[in-house]
C-alpha cells in the first residue's frame, strides 16, 4: 500500500475536548428538511398547480417577512392558490396542505432587480473590461442591430432563468433592442416562458435601422400581452435618455416610464416645469445629480434603483453609488445590476457590493476629518433595497416585496446547510454579507414553484443552452467574428469583420 492509498488520519483535535458529544438535534433536523424537498413531493406539487385553492405551508422557517408590523420569527407562511394568506408560528392548514420543512432555511420576499436589461443574455461575460463606450459598442453599435426577433426570445429566456436560479423573482426588463414589433412580442413571451414576474419596459433602439414603431406600437403591445394587471406580467415604457413626446405619450396613455438618468442629464427642472415629471418615473443609476435635481425627486415621488457593480465597472459617474442622496430625502432605493456583459446576475453578490462599499465610504470620510460622516448602512437595510425598494421601483409594492398577508406569494428558500451559510448566527449578516445564488434552494413566483431542491424546474435547460449558443454563434457570423474564449472580448475579427454602427446619441451624450 502506498502513501496515497492509506486512509487519510483523523485528528485529535476533531474530537469534543473532554469526550463531550456533538449537539446532533439541530443539525439532524435541518438535514431532515433538505431531504424531504424531493421529487415526490415536488410531483405533488406540480400535479396541483392548476387548483387555485391549493394549500401550501411552509414550515418552521427563520422568516425574514420585510414587514416592520410582522417582525421577523421562526414560523410558517402559508400559501393559498397565488396569495400569502397568513404567516406565523404553528400554523394550521388541514389535511388537505401541502408542507413544506423549511426548517432548513431562511425564508425571504423574492428579490427584485429593478433595472436589467435582458435581452443581452447571450453575450454574458463577453467582455469584462469595457468602459461604458465599449458597451455601446459591442451591444447596440455592434451586435444590437443583427438581432433577430428570435434574438431577443434568448437573451430575455436565458437572463431570465438565470435570475430566477439566483433567488430574483421580479425584474424590469428595460428593453431598448425592440427593432421591429416582432421584437417586442418576443421578448415578452420569452418572459411568460421563464414563469418570472417582470415589469416589460419596451425601448428603441439606440443604434442601427429599425421600424419606427415606437412608442406607439406599445399601444397594440398592451392590448395583445398585457389585457390584465392580474398577471405576472406588466408593461410601461424605457425612455434612454428624457425626450419630453415620449413622456407626453407615456403620461396620456398611462404608463409608468425607466430611464437611465446621471450628470449628463440636465433637463430635469424642465421636465419638471413642463408637467412631466410624475409619479410614474423610474430613474436608474442616477449617478453625480446636484442636490436640486434630487430634491425634484424627492418632492415629485419618483423611484430610483442604484447601480453598484455597474457603475464602478462601466466609468459611471463616482465608484460610490447615491445611496445617501436618497436615503436623506426618505427615498428607499432599489438595488439593479444593469447587464451580464461583464459579471453575473447575482443579487447577493450586488448587497455585499453595497455593504462594502459603504463601509469604505464612511470610514473615508471618518479618516479624512469629516465632522458627521454618514452612519454605515446595516445588511437589513440594504436587505430591504432588493426587495421593498425594489418592489416600489416596479410599481408593485402592493403585490410583492413582503411577505405580508394578502400579497403574492413569491417566496425564496435559502438553504443554511451549506458551509458558507452556517451556522446563521446573524440573519441578515447570512442574506448579505455570506450568501450566494448557490445557497437558494426553492424559488416560488405567484404561488407557483420555479426551483426545487437548488434546481430550476419546468426548463429544458438542455435545449436552452443550445438556443443560447446557436444565437450567439449568428451574431458572431453575422459581423464577421470567430469565437475565442481566451481573446479580450470573447472573439476575434475575420477577414470580413463587419464594423459597428458609428457612436449613438447615448454614447455621445454620456462621453461630453
């Protein structure tokens, strides 16, 4: 027998000094509740999807509930049909309910991302060092302007998962490639296909032809996709940068409107003078504003969303986002991650981004003499970002973002088993400074199961990849590049190398 094929020694340090025992209760009865989410009852499950009055009570859970009047407890929520009907200890359902032992995880509102742009889905990770001119570039001055309807359908399905497998169960999906209204249908069904909650916010294109049929078109959309606010889809407008028709048009016809908003901006006290700045407003990033543009803001209600990785990523503005220019005006932010061009959608990843940056920003200033630096942001806080200020962003805060009684159920399991997650001696420190996407175990949207067992179901993610890797392949064919895993931005140009469109307003507007 060599070396290498002994069995490996114990240490006399893995034993409990004093041959005292393992406290095997708690962890026994956590294993238990991972096994018992298995296929059965998944079947079970899925075989009563259809009966709006199905029962659901998941079980002696630690449940975050986002609701200062609900508090925080070890309990139950119990599901009827879409709704959360009741949280709280022991609660009964009768024989008739399905249960699910939570007793192994944190339950938790699904996550928000309140601005992501989804239809870049196959270009994920192709090219993780470009400044915001280099995005342009490559997406709406390059591979932007060969999409195929069929194009959008993949990026929106695979980013769309991809949130969904991360514990993110609402997204506005600011889609600005809507080149033909054959575009605009496809994206959306690759949204219902998903089985996500997203708010469709349909855009022009930035670069390259397109039909012009927007924003009217967005009429006809309404009345094919979105007959009903009771669905898991809604609609409103993505306006790039202010143009004062657009918003005349989204004001008569009643739709709320995103835009990306920064210091390149300076027409808001004319918007505002103008009777456009309502209620309806969505400003993303909103990066270097002067303090009477937030005010504006503030006093005409409008919600925003930070950008953190984004921002620090793409040049934009400060590598600090504005948490504390909303939060001093009362105005609970949400939390966004833009676009997987350069790094994954991961909404933990994103708080624990926030959370260290804050960190360093208040000790920067206590460090620098400030005299009343800000007061360092706590995991609940920025906890409450990604789902209350996220649920506000997408004008659902009276559907989503709690889990308070008489709102859908969409409702994340985080797993406390795994390494990284135990022993969960501080709940929110867990959510935001130690989780990851790896960790969420069963993801429901509207009473519906999305990920079971840490696996995202009723998917041929098979075929999906497949779809991902076709489409991305006829982009690349389409401007001439040959695939290369190793070059900078994911390719290199052929001997017929198509150029990308001359730069966008956008791009112009944003560089100046």
């Amino acid at each position: 027998m060599t070396s290498n094929d002994a069995a490996p020694q114990v240490s006399i340090y893995s034993q409990v000094p004093g041959g005292g025992s393992l406290p095997s209760g708690r962890t026994n009865t956590r294993r238990r509740a991972t096994v018992t989410r298995d296929a059965a009852q998944l079947a079970a499950l899925e075989r009563s999807a259809a009966d709006d009055n199905r029962v659901i009570v998941i079980k002696g859970g630690t449940v975050v509930t986002g609701d200062p009047a609900l508090g925080n407890f070890v309990g139950d929520v119990l599901i009827r049909g879409s709704k959360i009907v009741e949280v709280g200890a022991d609660l009964q359902a009768g024989g008739d309910a399905i249960v699910v032992d939570a007793s192994d995880s944190i339950v938790i509102p699904g996550l928000i991302d309140a601005h992501l742009h989804a239809w870049e889905g196959q270009l994920r990770g192709i090219a993780p060092g470009v400044d915001f001119p280099g995005y342009m570039n490559l997406t709406h001055e390059g591979f932007a302007p060969f999409y195929r309807a069929h194009d959008n359908y993949v990026g929106n399905l695979t980013t769309s998962l991809v949130a969904l497998d991360a514990g993110v169960t609402t997204i506005i999906d600011n889609s600005h490639n809507s080149r033909t209204p054959e575009h605009s249908n496809a994206a959306v069904e690759a949204l219902r296909d998903a089985g996500i909650r997203a708010v469709h916010a349909s855009g022009a294109p930035q670069a390259g032809d397109w039909a012009q049929h927007w924003p009217n078109d967005v009429l006809r959309l309404r009345d094919e996709y979105f007959a009903t606010d009771d669905q898991l889809l809604t609609l409103r407008l993505f306006d790039a940068f202010p143009v004062p028709d657009v918003w005349a048009f989204a004001k008569e016809h009643g739709f709320w409107v995103s835009s990306e908003w920064g210091n390149y901006i300076t027409s808001l006290p004319e918007l505002h003078k103008a009777g456009l700045l309502t209620p309806q407003h969505t400003f993303n990033h909103c990066f270097g504003l002067p303090d009477s543009d937030w005010d504006l803001i503030r006093d005409a209600g409008l919600t925003v969303n930070l950008c953190t990785r984004s921002d620090a990523n793409f040049g934009l503005g400060p590598a600090f986002p504005p948490v504390y220019e909303a939060l001093e005006r009362g105005i609970v932010p949400g939390l966004s991650q833009d676009a997987e061009l350069s790094y994954g959608v991961d909404p933990f990843v994103e708080m624990q981004t926030l959370l260290t940056l804050s960190r360093s920003h208040v000790f920067d200033q206590i460090n620098s003499g400030v005299e009343n630096p800000d007061t360092q942001l706590t995991p609940e806080q920025i906890f409450s970002f990604a789902t209350v200020g996220g649920a506000r962003n997408a004008n659902l805060a009276d559907k989503v973002g709690t889990l308070t009684p008489g709102k859908e159920a969409d409702i994340v399991l985080l797993r406390t088993t795994d390494l990284n997650t135990g022993p969960g001696t501080n709940v929110f420190a867990t959510l935001v400074g130690f989780a990851t996407a790896r960790n969420v175990d069963t993801v429901i949207v509207g009473g519906q199961v999305r990920k079971w067992a840490g696996s995202l179901v009723g998917q041929d993610l098979t075929k999906v990849r497949d779809l991902v890797d076709e489409s991305l392949g006829y982009l690349f064919d389409s401007r001439g590049l040959i695939a290369d895993a190793f070059a900078e931005k994911g390719f290199r140009e052929g001997e017929n190398a198509v150029s990308a469109q001359p730069a966008s307003a956008l791009t112009a507007l944003v560089e100046d």
